[in-house]
C-alpha cells in the first residue's frame, strides 16, 4: 500500500455542502474517498490526451434487424483486431441488442475507431467509454 500523505482543501460553504450532499447519494464513506476519485478521472484523463496505451469501452445499441449492419460491424472489429480485445453481444428484446468492444490502444486510434462505429447507419447510440490501464496513475 502507498504512503498516504495528508494535504488541506479551502472551500467556499455552500460549495463544500453540495459537495457533501453528492457525495452522500453516490454513498461515499468520507471526502478523501470522493476526491481519491476525481483526481484519479483527471489523471485518466491527462492519459487520454498523450499517447500512452489507454482502455476504454465501445458501447452500441442496434435494431439487429437493419440489413447489413452487423456485418459492417464485425468487419470493422475485425479489421482493428488489435485495438479490439474482446466483445459482448446482449439480446435486449426480439429487436434491438447492446454490443460491448472492450478497446485497448493509443488514444487517437481508439478515438478512430470509435468514431467509425459511431457513423454505421442504423446504430441507435454508440458512446466510448475512456479509462487507463493504470500504470500512469499508481
């Protein structure tokens, strides 16, 4: 475990009790918990913006129905295999499914990728989802 080192906030009231209001719907059992947080997202995101190896999620939902489209998807899959480390594909009713890319790579190429999943026509919603393998934050 690392060293923990103990630092102090100044904070406005009114913006120190939203803050402890959020952080007790979302069930955070101190602020040092809900901060570790937020500044492990800026870190993830400082990640994003260089060009060190990042992970992330592609997310779809589709009507599995629209002609040709889950053909242009897995030939895109396919054809990034390197970026795309694993999928999963969820029936969500008889018509629509939710597809998962578990994506791994520099960040402009993910972007990339994502990007074209996101212009096949007949997808209902594509978001990529940025997170980091971790190695520039701990």
């Amino acid at each position: 475990m690392s060293e923990l080192t103990r630092f102090g906030v100044s904070l406005e009231k009114s913006i120190l009790e939203k803050f402890d209001r959020l952080i007790r719907r979302q069930g955070y059992s101190s602020r040092s918990e809900a901060f570790k947080d937020l500044i492990r997202q800026k870190l993830v995101e400082r990640e994003w913006e260089e060009d060190r190896e990042v992970v992330g999620v592609v997310s779809m939902v589709f009507n599995h129905h629209q002609r040709g489209l889950q053909d242009r998807l897995t030939e895109l899959e396919h054809h990034h295999f390197t970026q795309v480390i694993a999928t999963q594909h969820i029936h969500l009713d008889d018509d629509n499914c939710l597809e998962a890319a578990i994506v791994r790579g520099k960040p402009a190429r993910i972007r990339s990728l994502a990007e074209r999943i996101q212009s096949l026509r007949g997808l209902k919603h594509c978001s990529l989802v940025t997170t980091t393998t971790g190695r520039g934050i701990v």
